[in-house]
C-alpha cells in the first residue's frame, strides 16, 4: 500500500478537493521527448506550505509526495518504498502541488454488496483481452476525453507499429550478454528481417532517450542482424544492470505510456520505413 499513495493523490485530489494555487515545476512531455531527467526544482528548500502535490525526483529515482506541505520522497533503490525527507541537495525533475481550499467526502461502496449488504453479482467485464489492444485503447480513451485533441495529428496505426515493434524485441529476438566493467554489452539480433528492423528501431531510440537515468550510459550501435546495446555504470550499477539484463532496461524510466500517447498523436521523434512514424530506416 505505501506504493499507492502517490497515485491515490492523483486521483484524490481533481475529485475530492478545491485546489488553488497551482504550481508546476519541469515539462513531462518535454522530459519524454528530450530524455532529459535533471533537476528543475530543490525539494529541501521548497516552500510550500499547506501544499499537496506528486512529482519525480532528478534522474527520476524516486516519486515525490507533498502532504500539507511535507516533503517525502519514496526511492526506487528501497525495497520497502518508505516514505522519507529529501536528502540535502535532493532536487525533483518534474513537480505539481496545490494548496487545498476545500475537501469534499466521497463514500466509496463495496463493488461486492448492494445497499442492504446483500453480496451481489461481479461488475461488468473489464479485460481486454489482449495486451497490446488493451494499451491501444488506453490511448484511444485518453484522446477521446480530451476535447483539445488535434485530430488530424493523430495516428493510431503508428501505434499498433510501435506495439509490433515491442513484441518482436521482447519475445523473438536473440540476446547474447556480455559482461562488460561497470555493466554488460547486449547483443540483440533476429534471423527474421521483420524482427530486426523492430530492434533497430527500438535499441537506438531507447539509449537515446534513456541515457543518463538512474546515472547509467546507454549506448547502441548496428550489428549484423540487430543492434547492440551497452550499458555502464558505477561499482554499484554494475550488479543491477546485469541483473536487470536486456529486457529489464528496456523498462526502466516509466516513459513508455507517455511515450505511446507521443506516437498516436504524431509526436514521434523516429522516422517509420513506411511512412508512420517510429521505426527507423534498416
């Protein structure tokens, strides 16, 4: 539970409270597109009384949660998600907060039982069904309920190719790892041409966009029927970067949801070898 309360704030506060006095700090669609994770704001001088709000710290290594004006921070290096002060120096690469001027009560209803508490049938089906449709329509819900959507920007199809992309990278293609000092080279290839045009548009574009997170390089570079990607860190990143391996760094940076609303509503920075945006050039 300690991992939800950032984003039980989210949703609490449009709904369960007047916010006045809206601050941001940082750009998360500029954050996603540039892969820049610095700091914009230092959290042990921020003044922010009565303030509640969520953010990222620099290098986005932890969540930020500002309750009635106090600063925690939760780590992603910390198996136990605690909730601690900013460390002196600390600073967060994106951050909203608000003081509050009225809260309101909702009464939340168990789904399970009717108003006599006699239990009653299971809600409506919600699966999808399919993990890449499943993602697909979360965009298509995000874009249908913003009435500022630019629709003629917008390219679900280019999605779909990106989702493709992303199968092909993490069930058919080949990694062989090697160790490296400070992390581990990953060579990524396919025999099947379609594989490996899904891997050269996605190794490159994800080292560029994620070098520098957590403090790693990442880099990549062509190889014969794929890309390599490496990536080096300190004397402590070293075990975690094996350990996460190819796949697991693939991950790493929360920037894939964002990334998916980028490419449906034309944002991309990638070129598509068919004319939608995304995958690069073989």
């Amino acid at each position: 539970m300690k991992h939800a309360l950032p984003t039980l704030l989210i949703f609490a506060l449009p709904g369960l409270a007047t916010a006045q006095d809206l601050t941001a700090h940082g750009n998360f669609r500029h954050m996603m597109h540039s892969g820049g994770t610095s700091g914009t704001v230092a959290l042990d001088t921020l003044d922010a009384p009565s303030a509640w709000g969520v953010g990222a710290t620099a290098g986005l290594r932890g969540e930020i949660v500002l309750r009635d004006g106090e600063v925690l921070v939760s780590r992603g290096s910390d198996p136990e998600a605690r909730l601690t002060a900013p460390e002196p120096g600390e600073e967060a690469a994106i951050l909203a907060h608000g003081t509050v001027a009225d809260w309101h009560a909702v009464p939340l209803p168990d789904p399970a039982e009717d108003d006599a508490g006699a239990m009653t049938t299971p809600a409506d089906p919600r699966e999808a069904g399919q993990s890449a449709f499943a993602a697909i329509q979360e965009i298509v819900a995000h874009l249908m309920a913003d009435p500022d959507t630019d629709w003629a920007s917008v390219d679900i199809e280019a999605l779909r190719q990106h989702l493709v992309d992303m199968d092909n990278v993490t069930l058919r293609a080949r990694v062989e790892t090697q160790p490296v000092d400070g992390g581990a080279r990953f060579v990524v290839t396919s025999d099947e041409p379609t594989v490996t045009a899904s891997i050269r548009a996605m190794v490159p574009a994800h080292a560029a966009t994620m070098d520098g997170v957590e403090g790693w390089h990442l880099s990549a570079e062509p190889a014969e029927g794929g890309a390599i990607l490496t990536a080096t860190g300190n004397d402590e990143a070293e075990p975690r970067i094996r350990g996460l391996g190819f796949i697991g760094l693939m991950t790493v940076g929360m920037h894939h949801p964002a990334h998916h609303l980028a490419i449906a509503t034309g944002q991309a920075p990638h070129a598509h070898h068919d004319g939608h945006q995304h995958r690069a050039q073989d």
